[in-house]
C-alpha cells in the first residue's frame, strides 16, 4: 500500500470586499484534517469531519486540489455538484451560486 500525506482543509468563504483598491475574499472557520494513509483509508477517516461540517447541506461548494482522479471520486461522494478548480486559486467569490476565481 502506498501511503501519502493528506490534508483536508474546509471553510466558509466571505463575501468579497474592496480592500486597499482590491477585491479580496476572506475563509473564516477553517477546519483541518490530516492523516497518513492511503487513499482510501483517508476517504473513509475524513467522512466524520465532512459530515460534521454539513457540506452535503451547503449551498455552494467550491473544491480546490490538484486534479488527481481520486481527488475528483473524493468530491463526488459529499457533493457531486461540486465546483471544481484543479489548481489553487488567490480570490474566490461566490456570486448567484457560481463560484468564480482568479488566479495570483
């Protein structure tokens, strides 16, 4: 078995404001989860925190990771609807359900 190192890291995104001349977004009650395992050890470890987080009841959910395949089937399993950004991201905004972002 191949174990990594992974992290789950979930928050809430705050509505965009200008700040200096920019436009910047604020994650506040950020939550962590690491373990070392493999993939599907970790799927099933981080279940509990997902759950209590209440993703599956979110209005939105914006899905940061690197684009692995099993980053993309992890996401499924709370939120098949799920808006997906393959590669981190510097501004996030949620805007009439769509998650938008630019890049740094």
């Amino acid at each position: 078995m191949l174990l990594n190192g992974e992290t789950l890291v979930l928050g809430e995104v705050e509505e965009g404001v200008m700040e200096g001349g920019e436009a910047v977004v604020h994650s506040r009650a950020l939550s962590y989860f690491s373990r070392m395992a493999g993939v599907r050890e970790f799927e099933e470890a981080v279940t509990l925190e997902i759950h209590r987080r209440g993703i599956e009841k979110a209005g939105v959910v914006c899905a940061v990771n690197d684009g692995a395949a099993w980053c993309q089937s992890f996401v499924d399993y709370p939120r098949e609807d799920a808006i997906r950004n393959p590669t981190p991201l510097s501004i996030w905004e949620v805007q009439d359900g769509q998650c938008l972002a630019r890049r740094a």
